[in-house]
C-alpha cells in the first residue's frame, strides 16, 4: 500500500468487515491528555501516520458538529463524559452503533489508532452477515422499511445544538451484500411490527457481538455499512496512562456530499 495522498478515486483496502493491522504505529507515544485542547495535538507524528492511511483508503472527513470538525480526532477517558454514549466515555458500556447512524452522509470507514492500550477497554463489533442470520424471515422484511427514527449522536449536541427524530431504514440489500444502520441506545420503531423486529434485532446484535481488545499501535478499520461497533467498560485513572485512540472517519468519495474543506455539513 503507498502511503501518499491522492486525488484519484480512492479504493477500499479490503472488503472484510473489520481488518486488524498490527503495529502499525511504532513512534515514542507522550502521556495520554486529560482534556481536550484544540490548538495543541499532543502525539503529531500520529495524526500524520493516520491521516496518510486514512487517505490510502478514502477520503478522511471531519463533521462539522463534531469536536470542532477535526479530521482525526483523539478517543481518551475524559471526566466529565464517563457516564456519556460518547467515545471518550470510560464507565459505562458503549452501546453497538453504526457510526454517525442519524446522517445523511455516514462515514464508510471508522478507522482506529490505538496509541495506548487497556486490557480491559476491548471495542466490540458485529457483521450484518451474522446479525442476518438470527433474523426471522418477517422481522427481515419490517426491518428493510423507513418505520425506524434514530436520534442524533450525543457528540453532534456538545454546544447545545438540537436533537432531531431522524427516519432511518435498517437493513438494505445491496451488490455487496447487506447494509446497515443501527444504534442500540438511540433508534426505535414507529410501529408495534417496527418495535418487534428491532428487538429482534438487539437480540441477534448482542448474539453476533465480538470483541478485540487494540494494542498500542494497531489500527482497526471498520466498515461501517457492514458492522456496528462499541466498547466495553474501563476504569480511567486521569494520570497520563489511560487508553488513547486516534480516529479517522472515512469517506469513499466526497462527490454530491456538502462540506466545506472535507468537513461535512449536518443539515437535518
Ligand atoms: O473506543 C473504541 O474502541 C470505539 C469507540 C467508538 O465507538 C468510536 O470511536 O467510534
Ligand atoms: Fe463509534
């Protein structure tokens, strides 16, 4: 793979659901932040190792409501969010989502960094193949209809900006096999037939899940048209030793898409 930017139509590096690339990253790794600080990346050469990947395989793109609209951002425990359904929560249970599941233009790919790892922070993931599987022909069928809303992620709402109830259709069969959109916490049925074929689906989510835990210097990379992801509980300590994660979210191509120097606009 050539690690160069280009302006050509780009290709996806693989058509598996999740591609595990071990020890990619081997540069000296600063103490993981405590806070977020937009004028001051602490681990540059990261960032730089990331974005080339990220641009290897698509177009790495920023969301305008979303810290700021960086185009890789930085995944560490932060205090105030340990409760949150955010990335950088730490207590709880990150709930199985398909990324960004409210908009209109979803990344393609989520693409993870680990710079310092937590053996017991594991990111979770789930294949529509498998999902798919333990779906009963009907709830198949109810699940390939509009009658889902989902709201918007928390991380779109830090500043205060609106909520919005957002028709979604879960499952679409396309040339390259099933697409979805899911978030566990977020979307819900309109109809009582929509309200069972989503708990149906929790059901086969929750039976597909599995778990990898990232070490320093792994990158993962999620389709995310193929597979939701999350993440299990961890203990941060706030000392400089806590799990921290660059992240790239991918385009295939920014064609037709709104954004303003690869930083996609929300309009709902
Ligand atoms: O922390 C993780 O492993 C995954 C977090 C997540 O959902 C994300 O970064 O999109
Ligand atoms: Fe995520």
């Amino acid at each position: 793979m050539t690690l160069a930017t280009h302006a050509t139509a780009p290709r996806p590096i693989t058509t598996a659901a999740v591609t595990l690339i071990p020890g990619f990253f081997t540069a000296p790794v600063p103490p993981t932040p405590l806070v977020f600080n937009a004028q001051h990346d602490a681990c540059p050469t990261a960032t730089v190792a990331l974005l080339r990947f990220a641009d290897d395989i698509g177009r790495a793109v920023g969301y305008d409501r979303e810290q700021g609209g960086r185009l890789i951002q930085d995944i560490f425990p932060v205090r105030s969010h340990e409760l949150a359904q955010v990335s950088s929560s730490s207590k709880v249970v990150l709930g199985s989502h398909t990324e960004t599941a409210f908009h209109p233009h979803k990344p393609r790919y989520v693409v993870l960094l680990c710079l310092r790892s937590d053996p017991q922070a594991a990111t979770t993931y789930a294949d529509v193949a498998d999902i798919v599987i333990h779906l009963s022909d009907e709830d198949l069928a109810v699940l390939q209809t509009n009658e889902f809303v989902t709201s918007v992620d928390p991380s779109f709402m830090s500043n205060g900006e609106p909520d919005a109830q957002v028709r979604v259709t879960p499952l679409t069969a396309t040339g390259e096999g099933w697409s979805l959109i899911y978030d566990q916490l977020l979307m819900r049925g309109t109809t009582p037939r929509a309200t069972t074929a989503l708990s149906a689906m929790h059901h086969a989510v929750k039976h597909t899940t599995q778990q990898v835990v990232l070490a320093a210097g792994d990158i993962l990379v999620i389709d995310n048209h193929r597979c939701v992801h999350g993440r299990t509980p961890f203990a941060p300590r706030y000392d400089g030793t806590d799990r921290w994660l660059k992240r790239a979210l991918v385009v295939q191509s920014l064609d037709g898409i709104d954004a303003i120097e690869r930083v996609i606009q929300t309009q709902l």
